[in-house]
C-alpha cells in the first residue's frame, strides 16, 4: 500500500532575527498535499533554509530540487531526502534523527503529509458503461488507492483489510501528525535542554518560539457526503491544534495550521473522478500551492511581525453579533499569530477559522460546484443492493 511522508523541520533563529530566513534546518515529505509542502519546502530553500525531504519517493520535480540544492550555498539551503513511511513510528523518529546528523536539529516541524478519500465511480467495480464513458475511463479499477468509507474493508474495491483492523487514510492523515507532533515537542524540550546545559557558564539563551503547522483544509469545516472520512480527519487535525494552544505561552511552542480551499495539485487534475466536481464555467476557482506556502511562511516566519492580514468576517468572532465599524464583509483586519490559530486559504484570500460562532468558507477558491453528483451516485449506490456485501 502507498504511504507518504510529511515532514518539515527548520532552525527557528533564521525566523526571529530578520524578514529572510537567514540558516536553517529542515525536512519535508509529501504525497497528496505534496505540491502544497513542495511549494512551501521551495519558497524555504530560496530563503536559505536547509531542508530534508521524508516520502517513500520523490516526484520528478522534487528530485530536481533535491538535486539543485544537495550541496552548501551562500544563495540557497541545502536539501536531503529521507525515505519515510509516516504510518510507521520508528520512521518518523528516524526522521528527527536525520534533521539532528544533518543539521544538527530542528525547531520547525510540519506533518503535511496527507491523502484524499476517492471519489467513487471510477473504482465501481459495477460501474456502468456509461458512467464509465463520462469519466473518460475504458475500464473500473478494482481497487481504490487509498481508504474509501463507501467501500468497507472486505468489499472487492477497498484496500483496508478486515483483519488490519485500521484504515490507511485514518493513519497517514490523522495519527502520523498527532505522533509528529508528540515527537517534536520532545525534541524541542530536549534541545532546549542541552543548549541551557552548554551556556551555562555563559549568559543564558535568549528565549524562542518553536513551530509545529498542521495542513487541514476547508473539511475541517465543511461536510460534503462522498468523503466522510477525510472530513473527519480534517476535522481532528482543526481541533488538535486548537488544544495544544496554550503551549504557545507557557512553552513557546506554537502550533498552527492552514485550511486550504481547491488547490490546483495533481490531487485534482490527474484524477477525473474528482475533476469533474469543479465546475469553472460556473464560478469555481483552483487556489496555487504557491499561495498555501506563502501563508506558511509567513506563520513560522514572520520576520519579527506577530500578525498578519486577513479578510473580516461577516458576522463577528464572538456572541453572533454584527460588525460596526462598516468594513463590511470582505473588509480587512489584523489578527494576532499565535498558537491554534487556524488560517483558511481561498483565491486570494486569507480568512482566521473561529472556533465558536464562525460562518464557514467562503468566497473564491472554496467551492466545487458538481458536488452533488458524487452524492447521487452514493444514494444510487447504495440502493442497490450491493453495498457492504
């Protein structure tokens, strides 16, 4: 079964002393968010960031930066990759382990790696001809690449085995981050250690902020019926960053994350099946990648700013009621960066995801309007007879 690695891990000093990261220490690993942590691995290297890339492979366009930045560079920062399969523990440990030979350790950390739940017909092993034909697909294919709630562990199209007594999805998306997690808060705790042990008979270190950004997604939010599980995941993600928030003042460890809208990734345009949600003709909009990573950026290194711009609400953060300073609905406003603090990400937008009383996403880049045919094609599913058999 295909996995993914997800990781990215980077020296916090380049991020506090100055507007460009100035050294750094790093890993990422990617698979279906992977245009999203290569983007964002990307606008690191160029800011003299070293990097460690953690996947079970690298796309062609990662082993070309790999390769581009493999050696030391006053320009740019280097790159190493570290094969990873993030549902498996000892991995992810031995991925600190490289960050600390490498570079000598990390204080950024981003469990990006993350898979999407398919979208149906085309791994209907009773699909129709014609369904069949609207998809551009000559054949069904048997099995689906990864877990599918709508086809149960057992069926002929699912790749979760009863006896496994897990689901895949469930693993990479939501366990892998919560391990990672646990892991580099130790390591941070555990660094801070040895360099307070090292100084001092010196003047003691001045106090930073270590990073820990989570990739959720506007599933965090919203519900749509075809892909149950990974809106639960999203979901967990959201409200496992919001619980470690205190961590930020009482250990200056911050914990944050994005919520992306559409992204334009190979998650979306190599697979028809989901293509054929997004309906552009009637409004839909593709978010980059690229704009993801700037907001990353700009949350684990801000160049010394605690906020940053983002749109206004329509309704306000506390108690439903209305604004009144006549900003009106795409208005802007300064929030302040710090631990659980959730940014959704649309077309050109950057919206804080509240935790009570918010109005959900909006705006460009957060719809896909043919969702309802996925839905149609569940209820037709499931009438007929051979579901969960």
């Amino acid at each position: 079964m295909v996995s993914a690695g997800g990781m990215l891990f980077i020296s916090k000093s380049l991020l506090v002393n100055s507007p460009q990261f100035q050294a750094g220490y790093g890993i990422v690993g990617r698979k279906n968010s992977h245009c999203i942590n290569l983007a964002f691995a990307h606008l690191l290297l160029r800011r003299q960031c070293n990097v460690v890339f953690a996947d079970l492979a690298l796309r062609p366009e990662a082993k070309q930066i790999v390769a581009a930045h493999s050696s030391p560079s006053r320009a740019a920062g280097r790159a190493v990759f570290q094969q990873t399969d993030v549902r498996e523990w000892p991995q992810l440990e031995r991925m600190f382990h490289t960050a600390t030979k490498e570079f000598g350790g990390a204080d950024i950390v981003c469990p990006g790696a993350g898979v999407y739940e398919p979208v149906l017909l085309p791994y209907l092993c009773f699909a129709t001809p014609f369904h069949l034909s609207v998809l551009n697909c000559t054949e069904p294919k048997f099995q689906q690449p990864f877990s599918s709630f709508w086809y149960p562990p057992g069926s002929s199209a699912s790749r979760d085995l009863p006896g496994s007594s897990r689901y895949a999805l469930l693993d990479i998306n939501l366990t892998h981050p919560i391990r990672t997690t646990q892991l580099g808060i130790a390591h941070f705790l555990s660094n801070r250690s040895r360099s307070s042990s090292s100084s001092a008979s010196s003047s003691p270190p001045i106090p930073f902020t270590n990073h820990i950004i989570h990739i959720s997604s506007i599933a965090g939010q919203v519900t749509p019926l075809f892909a149950p599980m990974y809106n639960a995941s999203k979901h967990g993600i959201s409200g496992f960053v919001r619980s470690l928030a205190p961590l930020d003042h009482h250990h200056q460890i911050r914990v944050t994350a994005v919520a992306p809208g559409v992204i334009d990734t190979p998650l979306w345009r190599d697979n028809p099946e989901k293509l054929r949600l997004v309906d552009e003709s009637a409004g839909d909009k593709w978010v980059s990648a690229e704009e993801v990573a700037e907001v990353m950026g700009m949350l684990v290194g801000s160049g010394g700013k605690e906020e940053i711009e983002v749109v206004r609400s329509s309704a306000v953060e506390s108690g439903g009621a209305e604004l009144s300073n006549g900003d009106g609905p795409e208005g802007k406003r300064m929030v302040r960066i710090e631990g659980g603090l959730i940014l959704e990400i649309g077309k050109g937008r950057i919206r804080k995801v509240e935790q009570f009383n918010d109005e959900g996403p909006r705006g460009a880049g957060t719809t896909a309007g043919k969702s309802s045919l996925a839905d149609g094609e569940i209820f037709d599913m499931l009438e007929s007879g051979e579901w969960g058999v």
